[in-house]
C-alpha cells in the first residue's frame, strides 16, 4: 500500500488518550513534542529525555486566514481537511507503538542521521523533534524496523518505519 502522507501512525499506542498543552511555534504535523522544561501546561521540541507523543496537526503561527476559513484547509492526511492548531494556543499529541516517517521535516539531519545504509534494527532517538541514530548516553526512544520504504513521491526523501519505546 503506497504512504498517503508523510507521517503515519501505523499502529497506534492501547489504552492511551491524547495529550493537551500549550505550543508557541509553527510546526508539522507528527513532529516529537516532550514536556517543557518550566512550564507543566506547555509541550516544546522532544529531546531523547523528554518525548511524551506526536503532534496530530500542523501548528500554524496567527491563526486561520478568511480563506481557509470559508473554504477550509487542505491537510496532509487521508481525511483530506483540517484546521491546523494555532501556535501559542493549546494542541493534542498522540502516543503511538509504531509510525512511518518520511524527509526533513521528520527524520534529523546531522551526527546519527538515518540514512538506506542504516541497519535494521538500529537504535533510534529523538533529536530536536526528529529522528536520529540513538548516540551515546541518549534514552533509546525506539528502533528502526524498515528502511527505504516507498515514499509520498517525493524525490530523493527517505521513509523509514520505527517502533516507538514510551
């Protein structure tokens, strides 16, 4: 079955309700939020140590325009249309056992980066809300269980599919 979106959660974690706060930045669907560091009603960028789920829309800084809000916002899941959170106010993260994930917005790009010469399974991490190599002292976040996956179609972007520790 091709991907229909850029992040999937391919199964999704029992038992687990969503998780509410407060978010100040734009940013994409299913990108790794964590618990903030000073404020226990906010979410900021996971790290290894403070992953808590996935963001289950895009985040969106002002707000929706008269546009979207007459003729809706065209989303980046199967159901089509969704309003994007606005950032600064509250959002929802989901927990999940297993995701598919594909290109920058998801997968880090630096020392760890996840590349088709990865091995399954390797050892994954949460590195800036993204997805790495699990270095050194790093909580292990997950493992690699496919590499180079068929992609959205988007050229020269990597999909891999990861089962998620939490």
């Amino acid at each position: 079955m091709e991907p229909t979106s850029k992040f999937e959660i391919t199964r999704r974690k029992n038992g687990s309700n969503n998780h509410s706060g407060k978010y100040a930045s734009a940013a994409v669907r299913g990108l790794a939020l964590g618990a903030h560091a000073s404020d226990p009603l906010s979410f900021s960028i996971a790290e290894h140590n403070n992953f808590i789920g996935f963001l289950t829309r895009d985040v969106q800084s002002g707000g929706l325009t008269l546009a979207q809000r007459v003729f809706g916002v065209p989303g980046t899941t199967p159901v089509g249309m969704e309003s994007p959170f606005t950032a600064g106010e509250e959002v929802s993260l989901e927990k999940a056992d297993e995701i598919e994930i594909e290109g920058p917005a998801h997968l880090y790009s630096g020392t760890g980066q996840i590349t088709e010469a990865t091995a399954v399974p390797t050892n994954v991490s949460v590195k800036e809300g993204k997805w790495r190599q699990s270095q050194g002292t790093e909580r292990v976040n997950g493992t690699l269980t496919a590499n180079a996956l068929p992609t959205q179609g988007d050229v020269g972007h990597l999909r891999v599919r990861i089962e998620v520790w939490q």
